[in-house]
C-alpha cells in the first residue's frame, strides 16, 4: 500500500492527471438507449487536459445485452473506454442484477489493483453510486492509494428498492447490504456530486465530518435536444384541433401512469372540461415501455381515453414529440422517492407547460419560484384532469410557463454549461 501510494505522491508533477469516470449505465458509441451524463463528463475532463479512463460495463443495461467491446466506435474518443466483465441480468429488479453488480465490483477492484500496481494508477477516481458494491470497490480503491474519490449520487438505495418491496422488517434484513455499502462510500468520499439537493446533502447522515458537494443535475446537451427535435419534427404530425400532453419515461413502479390516464379519460367526458374554447380536444401521448405498459392500455380502453402508446422513441424522436407537445407531465406516486429526474431538462427544453406530480419539496419549489407550469397533489385523476384542462384552456399562461422553462433548462440543465462546476470540483481535488 505504501508503495502504491508513493507512486502516485511522486508522479511528475507536468504529466497530465488521470482520473477514472465510472459508471455501469451509460450510452455509447451507436447505442441507442441510456444516460449520458457520465460520458459527457468524461469528455468534458478530457477536453480540459485530464487523460482519462471511462470504466464501465461489458453488459448495456437498457438493451439488456453484452456490448460487443470490439466495435470501432468504442475507440479514438478523447478518453479511453475500460469495460468490466459483468454477467448480466434480464430485470430492473431481482436477485441475478444484484448478483451481476457483485461480479462487476469484484472485477473493477482488479481493474484498479492492475492499474496502480503497474506504476500508471489514478489521481482521482469518480464513480457513480448506485449500485452501492460498485462504487464501495471505488471508494476502497481511492481510499487505499491515497487518491482523492468523487461520489455521483443520481439515486438513493436501498430507499428507492423499498418502492417495489416493503415490508416491515423482511426489506430491512433484504436490503442491509445496500444500507452498508451506501454507509461505507459515503464516509470514504472526498466530494460529492448530486443529481439534486437532497441527494448532494445524504452522506452527511453518515459522517461525522462535511464534505465538498455541489448539485449538479441531470440534464441535457440542449443542442443535440433542438437537432433531434428538427430532424424527426416531419415524422410527428399533429392535428390542428387537438391539444398535445406528453409524458416521457419508463412504465413501471414509481411513475403513476394510470392517474394520467384517468385524468384523460375525464377530461374527454366532464361536460364542464369537454374541450378548449375554440374546439380543441386534449389528447395524451405515451412516450416509453416498461412492465407496466400491458395494464395501462387496457385501462385507457376500458375508460375509452383519449391516450395514445406510442412506445419506446429514440431520444431525437422523443424530443420531436416533447416540441410538438404544449403540455408535459412529472408523473409519479406519492411515495416515489425520485427528486430532480432525467426527464425534466428534456422537458423544459421543449418549450412546453409542466405539470408535476411529483412530492419532492425540491422539484415542487422548482416549478413554484421558476414559474415553469403547475404543482399538482399526486394520485388524484379529479385534481390532475383540472390542471390540465385549465392549461389546455389558457393559451397565454401556457406559453409564458413554456417560456420560462426553456430558459432554466439553458441555465440549470445544459449539461455544456451546469457541468463545468464538475470539472472545476475535479480540477481543485487534484492539485
């Protein structure tokens, strides 16, 4: 250990810092599903000086798949892609996942045994967390060279697990483990990025001492946003008489779809909302797939709602349909443990109304002070159909909601813009 640590404290003081972006979900290459906050970062260090390594899966968590490592578009990219071995798993949930990000951890503390020992190391390491054992073998390495160790907190687990299971006492013992790893990363951390203020703000729970932490959301490269919007835009057409809500994300646990299919199916049949002033109908659009997809189509036909599935989209097919829409929707259940969710940049960008549902303080004092759309109780169809017919009524309130929202997905969500206070964190720990 004190050899290893003396390599890195003897380092030519001219070379360039090396530092270790890791994350087991991220969108590369010509893949065409999942986040690219990480890789995004990754180019963003590079384009500053530092040379560095994007580590992560040999398994694409959104396709459910085995990358094939050997494609050429995971090569000549201003940083250097690292793929750790990962078995897989077919579900969001269950016990061959956990199993899976157990291997990827035991095979990641190897990737950074070899890279120390074979005299290059890291000055930094930055890592997503979750999964938990992931970036606990991050911390760990970090923390035994001497190195400084950035945590990106984009979820909590194991609260956000407690979503699909709770039951008292059983989810406790299930979940210890997330609970311990979480506990230990904290307390080893350096800094701490957050994906929004509470999440920034959670290790502090478990440690004695503060921390640097900085809230970063999210976000979005605005400019591919507006280029996908501008390529697809022929590909969406809109009836002239008709009032577009979208809603943009996966179809499962914590997002409440069937409130927003409710809240449809009321608006086309209360005679005090049937339609605008000048003819318009509402009309919901569906943007996404999960395991929820099957009872929510049989609900909208069942209540004969005016809601369309239209799947899974590409994202520059997504951001076509977010434009074209003039209302969007935050859908989530009370208890959904989500703050500042990946979908809002995407949201605010495309100059539409946001109607929210989410509980978060953070996100409702959001759309409050930003003025950005509306605040609505979760899981009340009565309460959501209301909101959304006013809006679909009132023109003008609309466009000034959508106005103000383009201009804070500019300001607070361009990730070209909002994450350059993740290179300066890295640039100061490094010194």
């Amino acid at each position: 250990m004190d050899t290893e640590k003396s390599r890195v404290d003897d380092a030519p003081a001219d070379r360039a810092k090396r530092v270790a972006v890791v994350t087991m979900g991220v969108k590369l290459g010509d893949e065409t599903r999942g986040y690219t906050r990480f890789r995004v970062i990754a180019e963003m260090l590079a384009d500053a000086g530092f040379e560095v390594d994007l580590v992560t899966s040999s398994f694409q968590h959104w396709d459910k798949a085995q990358r094939d490592t050997t494609k050429p578009c995971y090569v000549n990219l201003p940083y250097r892609v690292v793929f750790i071995d990962e078995p897989g798993y077919t579900k969001n949930l269950d016990l061959k996942r956990i199993l899976s990000h157990r291997v990827a951890a035991r095979n990641l503390r190897a990737h950074f045994a070899r890279e120390f020992e074979g005299g290059r190391g890291y000055d930094l390491v930055y890592a997503e967390i979750p999964p938990n054992d992931v970036a606990l073998a991050c911390a760990e390495a970090a923390c035994e060279r001497n190195v400084p160790f950035v945590a990106d907190i984009n979820d909590l687990w194991p609260e956000a697990m407690k979503m699909v299971l709770d039951i008292p006492l059983v989810s406790d013992a299930a979940f210890y483990p997330f609970s311990r790893d979480a506990k230990k990363t904290y307390r080893l951390l350096s800094a701490a990025v957050g994906t929004s203020d509470e999440y920034a703000a959670r290790p502090r729970a478990d440690r004695e001492t503060d921390y640097p932490h900085i809230t970063v959301y999210v976000g979005n490269r605005i400019d591919e946003f507006d280029l996908g919007a501008r390529s697809r835009a022929s590909e969406v057409a809109k009836p002239d008489g008709e009032v577009w809500v979208a809603y943009a994300g996966t179809l499962g646990a914590s997002y409440d779809i069937a409130t927003l299919v409710k809240a449809a199916a009321i608006c086309a049949t209360d005679e005090r909302t049937p339609e605008t002033a000048d003819g318009r109908t509402l009309r919901v659009k569906i943007l996404g797939d999960g395991p929820d997809r099957q009872s929510l189509e049989e609900l909208a036909r069942r209540l004969s709602a005016p809601v369309d599935f239209v799947g899974y989209a590409p994202y520059d097919l997504m951001a076509a349909y977010l434009c074209a829409s003039d209302i969007v929707v935050n859908s989530l259940v009370k208890s959904a443990p989500q703050r500042i969710v990946t979908k809002i940049g995407d949201y605010l960008a495309s100059r539409s109304a946001l109607v929210n549902t989410g509980s978060s303080p953070e996100m409702r004092a959001l759309v409050e002070s930003e003025g950005v759309g509306v605040n609505v109780e979760a899981q009340d169809p009565e309460a959501l159909a209301r909101a959304l017919a006013d809006l679909a009524r009132d023109d003008r309130a609309r466009l000034e909601m959508a106005a103000k929202g383009r201009a804070v997905a500019l300001e607070r969500f361009d990730q070209a813009t909002s994450y350059r206070a993740i290179v300066d964190m890295v640039r100061n720990l490094c010194r």
